[in-house]
C-alpha cells in the first residue's frame, strides 16, 4: 500500500480519518481496483485486518460466505487470502443444515457468513447456530458495494454474491454474531403482528369513510369506530341498486373492521403478557406501554453491541447526521437508522408532550421557551427518551448478567460507568411509567421540612476546604 498511498491526491484523506470498518473496506476496494488480475472479484489485503484484532475477534482460516434463497442456497468457501477453496447449491429444505455442515467438513477452522440473517437467511443461520458454528450477519448492502467496486466485469450471480457476502466478513469488522433466538424474539414477534393489524385496520377503516361519503351526505367526520358506523348503517335508507350495493360494501367493511378490532385486542394481550414474562423496566420510561417496549427490545435484542448511548441513539435515527465540510460544522435531521425504533420512540415522546405533568413536556417547554420550534423540541425530547430508554437497557442487561440468564435488553452488556447512569427509582427519567401501578397525575412532592436534606458533597468538601484555610491564615 506505500506506492498506492503515495500516488493517492490530496483528497482521499478521509480513508485516514473514516470509520475502521468503512476504512477496512475502502482500502480493500482500492487495491481491488488497482490490481492487474481482472478475473471476477479482486483480492483485498492479506492477513486479519487490524480493526479485528484491536477487538480481540479471531480470524477463522475459511470463511464460507451464503447467498440464500427461497428454494437454494449458494455457499462459496475462502480462504485468509480470498481464493476460492470451493462452492456447492443445496436446496431449502429440511437437509439444508445437515448437508452444508457436511460439504464444509473438510474446513475445521470455519466461520460462516449469510447475507440478511435477520430476513430471508434467517432460518439458516439459527440452524447453523444449533448445530455450533459462528455465523456472521452480513448486511446485503455491505455484499453489493464490494461487487460493485470491484474493477472489471462482474456477472451478477449466486456464487459471486456469495464470494462477496465472504469478502466483507473477512474484511469488516462490522458484521455482527448471529445469537440464538431468545426472548426478544417472541417480543419482535408480536410488535410486527400488532403494527400489521393497526395498518390493516386503517387501510379497512379508509375504505368505510369512502363509501359512506357515497352513502351519506358528509359521513363520518371524526375518527371511524365500528358502533358508530354501524349507528349510521341503521339509520340509512339507500335508494336504487346503487345505493343499496353501497350499503352491502360497507356493512362488509364494517365486519372486517369488528374483526380486526378484536385481533388486535387479542395481540395485544398476548404482547402486555410477554413484556411482563420479560421482566423489562423499559416500561418504566413515561410513555413507553407495552407496544412501544417490545418493538424496542425485539429490534435492539443485543444492547451490549452499543459501546454509549451516542450510537443508541445513531442506531435509532435520534442522533443528527453531521455533513460538515471545510470550517462549516452542520448537523441536520438524520433519515438513517432502524426506522422503526425511532417511530416507537417518537411515539413516547409524543405521549410525555401530551400530558402536562410529565417532565417530558416540562424538557418539551423548557425548548420551546429557548426559541426552538416545535418540531425542533420534539426532536431534542426525541433524544433524551433515547437515552433513558438505553439506561433500562442497559440495567436489565446487568441485571441478567448477575443472575445468569438472557434478558429482555439482550445479552450482558459491558461495565462501564455510561451503563449505571441515574438507574436510582429515585432519578427515573421523564416521570413514572403510565402502565405502573396506581398511577398519579399528580406532580411529585417536594422535600418535607421534617425531612432533612441530603447534604451536598461538593459542598460539603468546598466548605471545609474554607476552614481550613481561614484557620491556617
């Protein structure tokens, strides 16, 4: 790389400056493109890269990158060096695991990485978990970028898609360790059947306000509920074929409204009793009910993969996306991060601003009267109910590390001091949890005069200092 990084112009500096993973990538990118071999997909830097070993991962000798698929998946097996050592398509069915395990056998010191573990390669990954061996999530996006910058003509193919899915798990440190399902699993379960009926039921209830209109002049004109649209089915009278017809379509879509109704209902039992199994104090967040802490911890699942709550809060889309150039240092909105994790936390800090003695809407006042706009201080509060919600993460992390088993915030986490920040009841974040027990709209009270305060240390440590000074003068 020395004659590379002295033919290199000015304006690349950021491969110095960037993140190891992407500099890790970027640097095997270019020596791709700048070999003379221009058969397939170029070889990357020889060796473990540094990043990994800083982490203190181990560098299996083969890596056997998946492409899979509905009805096949391809494996393609390299070496530390990126050559080819083999590749087999078997196809999805209940042999899958057993016949790849047994083409690989030749490979002791193996690791595996599937494209899109949490999606289509998900069944095969836990499979491969089961049976013992270390799987790699790789993200599919990752896999294209190294296909597509690769130098010379790739053909778009399973067993390139493969080799590269390999390349970027020898070669990025940003490929997570697929774990075996867990609790939070049966949590992300139950949050996706909730949003799809909640987007069915509005989809059903969009259709009922249509045809009303048509039916009845001025319709609804709140939001739909199934007695008050059948109230207005009673109180009808179609005239003609049409009207009538109208009238069938929209007792139907009445019925499918009932229906999901009672779905959801139902879901949403089944949720509040698997957040409770959990044991989670995520709930303890003002504003954060059942819904909102199991689409939290079914998407999170591992918290101890977040070193601080700045890359929570990254992860999330709560952080903003710094697009600095020069001597300009701007921050603006962030549009990246799991999509979803923010909607559910949006919809916290929504509910802390619609109840007044919440200290989110006291945060929510406090911006307000600095200046900011609503939207601006709805985002600020955005990040503060990030953090809390990392803090809970972080204290049931802990909490299952000292009995031994798996939480609800995933696996143990680490030590540090950002993980035990403020966990005293005494300093809960944003007010008690609306599902709580008895609670209180009223605003917590104030010390007693009885009650003697707490002394400050500061304080106390600066007053004495005082003493000691007068009396030495």
């Amino acid at each position: 790389m020395g004659w590379l990084a002295n033919r290199l112009p000015a304006g690349v500096a950021w491969l110095d400056n960037d993140v190891p993973a992407c500099r890790a990538l970027a640097v095997a990118w270019l020596e791709r493109g700048a070999t003379a071999d221009r058969s397939g997909i170029r070889h990357a830097r020889h060796g473990s890269p540094p990043e990994l070993e800083r982490k203190g991962q181990s560098m299996a000798e083969v890596m056997i990158g998946v492409d899979p698929h509905k009805g096949s998946h391809t494996a393609v097996a390299l070496g530390a060096d990126e050559v080819p050592l083999g590749q087999v398509r078997v196809r999805a069915s209940a042999a899958q695991a057993e016949r790849l395990l047994a083409w690989a056998a030749a490979w002791p010191e193996r690791a595996w990485a599937v494209e899109g573990a949490g999606g289509l390669g998900h069944l095969l990954a836990q499979q491969l978990v089961a049976a013992g061996e270390r799987v790699l999530d790789v993200q599919p996006k990752l896999a294209a970028r190294v296909r597509l910058l690769a130098a010379g003509a790739v053909n778009k193919n399973d067993p390139n898609d493969a080799r590269s899915v390999a390349v970027v798990a020898l070669r990025s440190a940003a490929c997570p360790q697929v774990r075996a399902d867990d609790h939070a699993a049966v949590l992300k379960m139950w949050a996706k059947r909730h949003r799809d009926l909640s987007r069915a039921r509005n989809q059903v209830a969009c259709r009922l306000h249509a045809v009303l209109c048509e039916l009845i002049p001025g319709g609804i004109s709140k939001q739909i509920r199934a007695a008050a649209a059948a109230r207005m089915l009673e109180q009808a009278d179609p005239s003609g074929v049409v009207q009538e017809a109208r009238r069938e379509l929209a007792a139907e879509f009445l019925a499918d409204l009932r229906r999901i109704d009672a779905q959801r209902r139902d879901t949403h039992r089944k949720l509040a009793a698997a957040v409770r199994a959990s044991g989670t104090t995520v709930t303890e967040v003002f504003g954060v009910g059942p819904v909102v802490a199991a689409a939290v911890i079914g998407d999170v699942r591992d918290i101890s993969r977040f070193p601080g709550k700045d890359y929570f809060a990254a992860c999330n889309g709560t952080a903003p996306a710094e697009v600095s150039s020069g001597n300009r240092v701007i921050y603006r909105l962030s549009l990246r991060g799991n999509r979803r994790l923010n909607h559910a936390i949006h919809m916290a800090a929504v509910t802390q601003i619609r109840y007044r003695h919440s200290r989110g809407r006291a945060y929510y006042d406090k911006k307000i009267a600095e200046g900011k706009t609503a939207k601006e201080a709805l985002r600020a509060l955005k990040r503060q109910v990030s953090d809390a919600i990392y803090q809970r993460l972080k204290a049931d992390a802990r909490r299952a590390a000292a009995a031994g088993i798996a939480g609800p915030g995933g696996h143990p986490g680490n030590g540090s001091v950002a993980s035990v920040a403020g966990l005293h009841p005494a300093d809960r974040l944003f007010g008690q949890a609306t599902p709580g027990p008895a609670p209180t709209l009223r605003p917590r009270p104030g010390p007693s005069k009885a009650t003697p305060r707490t002394s400050n240390p500061r304080r106390t440590r600066r007053s004495s200092r005082q003493s000691r000074e007068r009396a030495e003068t």
